[in-house]
C-alpha cells in the first residue's frame, strides 16, 4: 500500500488533540530524528535554495525564444503597398453596418482580420471620432490606441476572462517593456500620458501567450517584485488554469510575501493538477513546516523525491518531536513544559503556525502571565479567519478562535471577545471549553458596561460592585482592576485602589492606565517618593506625556520639601 495524502485522512488537522481533546498531533514516526535546528529568524524569508535561478519552472525559455520568432510582425519595406483590409470590400451595405457598428465599439473578429486588422479597424474607428492625438507608435510599426484594444479593459464594455491588464499592478507599468524583440520606452515620472500606452504594450505582446507571461512573472520574482510576479501568474493562470508549473510558480511568489496559505492552496491546486509534480510537493512540504502540520508535511517530502529539501525535512522532525511533547505537557497541564516545548517548536521550523503560537498564549495566560500572552498573539501571524477555517478545519480554527476570545478579553478589548467565542462555538459546537469562555465573556462584557454606566453617573459605590461581579468570572482582568480601584479612589479609599493596581499590574506590568492611577493614590496619601518612582517609569515610556511630566514634577517637589523640613 502506498503513502496516503495526509488531506485525504480524516480528522481535523494540526492542533486539534492540543486544544480540542482530539487526536491531531501525530505520534512519533520511527524514523524521525532528533537533530534540532534553529532558525528562529527564518520568519517570511524565502529558503536559500529558492533563491537560485531554477527556483522557478521555466525549462520553457528556449523553446519559446524560437516561437517568438514567428510571432514577429515584419515592419513593410519601401515598396510596401498597404493591401486594403477585409472589411472595406464589402458592399455598401455591409460597409454601413459596420460603420454603425464601430461607433458603437464595435471590435472586427481577430479570426477574420488577424492582430493587424483589429487594430487598423481601430484606429480607423478612432480617426472618425477625431482623437487621433492620442496614438502612440510601437516599435513593431503599427500604431497603438491608449484603449479599446482587443480583449483590454473599457468601461461599459464586456471584459474577456483573458484580460491580461486586469492583473497587472501599477508597478509593472514602469519598467522597459519587450515587444517583438525591442524595448518600448520606461514610462516617463514626469507625464502620465505614456503610462497606459506602456501598459497595453506589453499586455498586447503576452495577452494571448502564458508561457510568455510566467517567463515575465518569473524575470519580476528574480527581481523581487513579488506582487507583480502574482499578478502575471495570475495572468497566465486565467488563459491556462490546467498547468501546474503557473500554480507552483505563484505559490513561491505568495510565499516571499508571507502568504503562506494562499501559497499552500496554490501547490495543493498544482499537486492536483500534476500528483507527481515533485517541486510541488517540496515546495508544500516546506510550508507545512513552517505553519505547523509536521506530519503533513513529512508526507510530501516524501512525495517530493529527489527534490525534496534535507534541511527542510530535518525541520519537521524537530518540529513533529516538540509536537509531540506539547501534546503530552497539555494533557498533564504542565504548563510551563507546554511553553518551553512550543518555543522549541516555533525555533526549530514553525514559525508562522498560528496554532502554535495560540498554544503558547494559553500556557501563558493559565500562568497568569497576560502581557507575555498578549504579545504572543500579536507576534504570530495574522491570517485570516476564514483562510484558516479552509486550511485547519473547524476544530483547529475554533481552537484558534478561542485563544483570541480570552486574550482580547484579558486585554480588555470584550467585545471582540465575546465575537471571538461565538465564532468558536459555531465552528464547534461541542467544544464544552468553547461554551464556558463564551459565557464567561458575555458575563464580564456585561459587567463592564454597568459598571461604566454608573461610573458616568457618579454612583461608585454601586460601580465598585458591579466590576466586582465581573471580576467573579475573571479575577485577574487587569481593566477590571483598574476600573475598580477608579471607584475606590472617588471614594478616598486609596489603599484599596492601590491594592487593585497592583494585581493589575501583576498580570500586566506594561499596563500604563494602572499605573498611573496607582501613582496618583500614592500622591494623595502623601507617599511621594512611591507616586515620583511610577511617575519615572511613565514618563521613560512616553516621555512627550504632559500630564504624567507634571505628577512628577510635583511629586520631585513635594519630595525635596520633605526631606528639607525632617533637616
């Protein structure tokens, strides 16, 4: 029996054993190393090996140096007699419908006209409309319309599924263009008006040739103009969507831009197209390291053959090895073990798996380590929902969502909380934890917004208790916290106030708003020495802050006043 692609099993994915009680992580392959490598700058960078000249497929080159040959339009001689085109022979009266038809953009069929006809017919067009100021000559001796040009874009017109403009950015207007052997001009920073002429240049010479655009797309990735590169693949892709090379080619693109699931779909498309696509496979192996799926991805190396990666391949057995252990320190929820093992993970190849990253926020927040957490999430990647619910399933996409739902919640951001759980509960409903955070969310959301309303109102007394309800479901939630020791400083009782500072700041040492606050207790109760050392580390964070500039101003001042009268 042969090796069964790692889709096609059932189960969820990646992390759904870590976060959903189910069995995802796979177990130990036995011939899986224990070699480790580090790399833990290795974030959104291309491999070395991708960066040589056959990274990207274009064995096609030559072979098309040979068919531009014959796609050359001679320029005429001397004696050269324009023959008159087709459609002028006609009798009047074909000759009359086409004329009406012309002003109506009316476009001669290139299988009766050909490429040179089409645009004769054109520009006849656009000499009766009396707008012949706006030509600009090709070097290939016709004469070019800055619109209306075969399948090119128009307002109000119906657009071809193979209009090259459409995926061309701005950018990819500004360098030298070929066109039957020469270069037509760079467009001029100090006029528009060759911008578009540039443009169709080069859309008119490929419009119709893929390979001609991946030779383009290719020449952009070498250069690093990766969106560019996207965009001809993309191009090409539209005229040829059965070729696997356009889809590998475009997934390499996507990855120097850190659009890592974009880029795996685009070699899972190639895969399908071509199964023995060796490239392919590598390619999508090295993505499945670097966003998590071990297993995965020793599947496709395997698939890849000769081309397949060795560093890369040694990635994902160090990686599938800290998995492994991630999985075990979250069963026995050790939770330092579970941090140490997803930082080993994360350098040893994994560094844009969301899940992971998600993994280590939750050690984080379980040791009540919320600014540590809240970094976490914010250093990993930042795809989107939906592209993750296609990539990992539902189980490990709810898994993701409710990291997110408890770290905005500790970070005080409760609505996008309460979203983020319901999404979790939507994507799996029989997540028991999913359903737990969402109420406990919805209570402290709820929590919050009475107690800010009474706040507003003046009664501190009924607000002091009304945070306190919500910090029943959370206990260490830093805002919370700190809007309580808010009430309690209105009601002069600042040591209570002080006391919730510093649980806040417990959980959050960077939290400036509880800072500050317990900076101006310690001012009230005339304990100016504590009050001037908050006020230092304030001002060291935002040294333009007026306010804070002027407590410790004050604070330094009551200071020396002190200590003068003790003297």
């Amino acid at each position: 029996m042969g090796d069964v692609s790692p889709e096609k099993k059932s189960g969820c994915g990646l992390l759904t054993a870590v976060f959903g009680g189910r069995s995802i992580w796979p177990r130990r392959l036995s011939s899986m190393g224990s070699h480790q490598t580090s790399n833990p700058n290795n974030v959104h960078r291309v491999p070395p090996k991708m960066q040589n000249d056959d990274f990207l497929e274009s064995s096609s080159v030559k072979r098309n140096d040979q068919m531009n040959v014959d796609r050359i339009i001679p320029r005429p001689g001397q004696n050269y007699t324009k023959p008159q085109p087709v459609y002028q022979q006609h009798n009047q009266t074909t000759k009359e419908a086409t004329t009406a038809k012309s002003q109506q953009g009316y476009k001669a069929p290139k299988a009766v006209f050909g490429l040179s006809g089409e645009l004769d017919s054109m520009i006849n067009d656009h000499q009766r409309s009396k707008k012949a100021g706006n030509l600009v000559r090709a070097s290939s001796g016709n004469v070019m319309l800055f619109g209306n040009l075969g399948n090119l874009r128009q307002s109000g017109n119906n657009e071809s599924s193979a209009n090259v403009l459409d995926y061309l950015p701005r950018t990819a207007k500004e360098e030298p263009i070929p066109v039957n052997g020469n270069y037509v001009a760079k467009k001029n920073e100090e006029s528009e008006k060759t911008e578009k002429p540039v443009s169709l240049c080069r859309a008119l010479s490929t419009r119709m040739d893929p390979e001609q655009l991946k030779i383009l797309g290719n020449e952009d990735y070498k250069n690093g103009r990766f969106a560019e590169a996207v965009a001809l693949y993309d191009a090409a892709i539209s005229i040829d969507p059965n070729k696997a090379s356009y889809r590998s080619n475009k997934s390499a693109a996507l990855t120097a831009l850190g659009r890592f699931l974009e880029a795996a779909f685009e070699c899972r498309e190639a895969i399908r197209i071509d199964p023995f696509y060796q490239r392919a496979h590598n390619r999508l192996a090295t993505l499945y390291v670097r966003l998590g799926e071990a297993e995965k991805a020793v599947y496709h190396f395997k698939q890849a053959g000769s081309d397949a990666d060795p560093d890369a391949m040694n990635k994902a057995k160090n990686v599938q090895i800290h998995l492994n252990k991630c999985t075990e320190a979250k069963r026995v929820r050790d939770w330092n073990a579970l941090l140490k093992e997803t930082d080993l993970s994360i350098a040893a190849g994994a560094d844009s798996a969301p899940l992971i990253f998600a993994l280590k926020a939750e050690a984080l927040l379980k040791l009540n380590n919320h600014q540590q957490a809240i970094e976490s999430m914010a250093n990993g990647p930042n795809f989107d929902i939906d592209e993750c619910t296609k990539f990992f399933g539902p189980i490990g996409s709810a898994s993701l969502s409710l990291t997110h739902a408890q770290v905005n919640m500790v970070e005080g951001r409760f609505d996008d909380a309460v979203s983020a759980a319901e999404r979790a509960t939507r994507l799996d409903p029989n997540n028991r934890e999913a359903n737990i955070v969402l109420m406990k969310t919805r209570a402290v959301a709820t929590a919050r917004s009475n107690g800010n309303e009474l706040f507003k109102t003046g009664r501190y007394n009924e607000a002091c208790v009304a945070y306190g309800e919500g910090l029943n479901h959370d206990p260490y939630n830093a805002l919370l916290l700190c809007n309580r020791a808010a009430c309690r400083s209105k009601l002069n009782q600042y040591e209570k106030a002080i006391e919730d500072c510093n649980a806040a700041l417990n959980v959050r040492p960077g939290y400036t708003k509880a800072r500050l606050r317990r900076a101006d207790c310690y001012a009230k109760m005339g304990n100016w020495k504590a009050s001037a050392e908050d006020c230092e580390v304030l001002i060291r964070e935002s040294p333009d802050d007026q306010e804070v500039g002027q407590m410790l101003k004050e604070a330094k001042g009551r200071l020396n006043q002190s200590q003068n009268s003790q003297w």
